[in-house]
C-alpha cells in the first residue's frame, strides 16, 4: 500500500522521500563542497607567482587585444610584453599603467639602452610610422633631457 499526504510530496512514493530525506541529511553533515578559496594578496605575492596568477592572464589577454598584438613603440609583432609603467597598482592595474611592448624595446627599456628605443622611432619617423601613441609611451619610457 501506498501512503498518502497532503503535502507537496503525494506524488513522491514513500521509499523515495525516506530516501531524498536521507540524501539531504547526508549534504547537511558534509563540508560545502563550494567552499570559496581566501583571494591571494596579489600585491604581496611574489612578482614571478603574481604573473602566473588568472589575474595577470585577463590583465594580458586584454592589453595584447586593446595593442592589436603589436608592440606599443615599434609596432612590431614578435614576441610580446606586458610591461608595467607603474607597479603601484599591482593586483588592481590601470590600463595607463602597462603597455605592450616586443621583446627587444622591453629589454632595451630595461637595460637603460633608451637611444636604442629612440633609433628605433627615428627610423619608423623617416618612414612615417610613428603614431601618437608611440610618441607618448616613449615619453613614458625614454628619460627626456632637461
């Protein structure tokens, strides 16, 4: 024989609610599967693991698209760098403050050869392709004399 209820469970047999009451027991008892994992300090972490971080990774998929994936200086499409102009806003970036640049302007900013840049953008001048932007990363890059 079946039983019967008046409640919203008259078309569940009873050896099924005894059995769904059993599971939502049991979820009760165990820990959340869905527990949230703490956010980890992206300013505090160390600069290699900060760049191996989801964050960084939307951070570069976003500068190589709003670049076209070409360098921000040469406009060259080799291999390519998410540079940091700023790090005080590390974990929480500006797009102000990174630019893409290919590896060779990123080590030639790094390694203090800043002629090197401007050499660069004499050459992409005489062939007329130096744009505005251009101009302003290396403004942010290249010391200016006094």
């Amino acid at each position: 024989m079946t039983e019967t209820a008046n409640s919203n469970n008259d078309a569940i047999p009873a050896c099924w609610r005894s059995y769904l009451s059993d599971k939502a027991q049991e979820k009760a008892q165990a820990p959340s599967a869905k527990k949230r994992h703490p956010k980890p300090n992206l300013r505090s972490m160390p600069y290699r693991a900060y760049l191996k971080t989801k964050h960084w990774s939307r951070l570069r998929s976003r500068m190589l698209k709003k670049y076209d994936r070409r360098c921000g200086l040469c406009g060259s499409g080799g291999s390519l760098n998410v540079h940091h102009v700023d790090y005080g806003r590390r974990g929480r970036e500006k797009p102000s403050d990174l630019i893409l640049l290919c590896a060779d302007c990123h080590h030639a900013h790094h390694e203090g050869r800043h002629e090197d840049i401007v050499a660069k953008l004499d050459i992409l001048q005489v062939r007329g392709g130096v744009t505005a932007k251009a101009k302003e990363i290396a403004e942010t890059l290249v010391p200016m004399p006094a």
